[in-house]
C-alpha cells in the first residue's frame, strides 16, 4: 500500500510512504493563481499521485484545516480553496482519504507546533532525504509526518480488524 501525506496549503506538501515508510517522494504543492487568489494547481498534484501510487492500493491523509479567528476571512478562504482542491484531487484519483487534525498526529508523534520540532522528527525518521534541510521545509517534513501517522495508524487498524476476525484480541 502506498500511503500519502498532505500538508495543505499554499506552500504545503505531498508525500509518499511506501509499506516499510520509506519515503518514497516528497514534494511541495504547486499553486495556480487567479489574481490575488491561489489554490493547489490540480493537474501537477494528480500526476504526482498517479507517478507514485503506480497502480499500487493507497490511501491519503489530509491535514485537516478548520477556520481560526486570527487566521482573518482572506486567508480562512485560501485554506479553504486549498483543501478542498486537495480533496477533489484525492477523489479524481479515486483515493480513499482521511482527515487529521494537527493535533492528533503531532500528539500521536509526539512533536509540538514549533516548526524546529517537526523537521527534527523528519529527519531522524528518513535520515537518508535530503528534503529537510532549511527551516522553510517545515511544511515537507510535516507532510511526510502525516503520510508516516497514517501508514502507523492504517497500519494498526488492519491489524486490530485481521486480530478481531481471527478471534483473537486486537492488541
């Protein structure tokens, strides 16, 4: 199974995590601009999707972006474009997907909001990409957090669900 991690937003990213979480290929989301508006450009992100998942089953989580009152109307409205494009992508590439708040995986992967702390963790998990080097690429490394949470958790679910038919217990 393939698993991808999004990071949404204008300078978000994709990621790919194959069975082993190995990463696979990380990228940043391309945009596409109608004035003073962005949102992520559908056409790269499909064949990003498409170039990785290679015919193989997949499944994506999203972060899961809600309205904050400091965020400001102009920008809540971006992130809005932004991922609901993202979700439209998914859906095109007839990807099952999941939404998960910050919250959840950065407490899951015991990371906090301080961007150093994500790209700590990314580069201790997949010491061999080269894709975390500068602070900017705090949005790569939480993309390929998300896609590693997900692969952990999907990962735990089949197994509780094999465990539970079998008969025996799920932990």
């Amino acid at each position: 199974m393939i698993h991808f991690g999004i990071d949404v937003g204008v300078t978000g990213a994709i990621a790919c995590l194959d069975d082993d979480a190995q990463l696979v290929a990380l990228a940043d989301l391309e945009t596409t601009r109608y004035g003073k508006f962005a949102w992520t450009e559908p056409l790269s992100t499909l064949a990003f999707i498409r170039e990785h998942r290679d015919g193989k089953p997949a499944r994506a989580w999203v972060e899961y972006v809600a309205p904050m009152p400091k965020l400001g109307v102009i920008a809540s409205a971006g992130m809005g474009r932004t991922h609901g494009s993202i979700l439209a992508i998914l859906q095109m590439a007839g990807i099952p997907f999941e939404m998960v708040a910050p919250q959840s995986w950065k407490r899951k992967l015991n990371v906090t909001s301080d961007k150093n702390s994500t790209l700590d963790l990314a580069r201790m998990k997949f010491p061999e990409a080269d894709y975390f080097a500068r602070k900017m690429d705090h949005n790569r490394a939480e993309a390929a957090l998300i896609a590693y949470y997900g692969r952990v958790t999907w990962s735990g679910q089949q197994h509780a669900s094999q465990a539970m038919a079998e008969g025996r217990a799920p932990f």
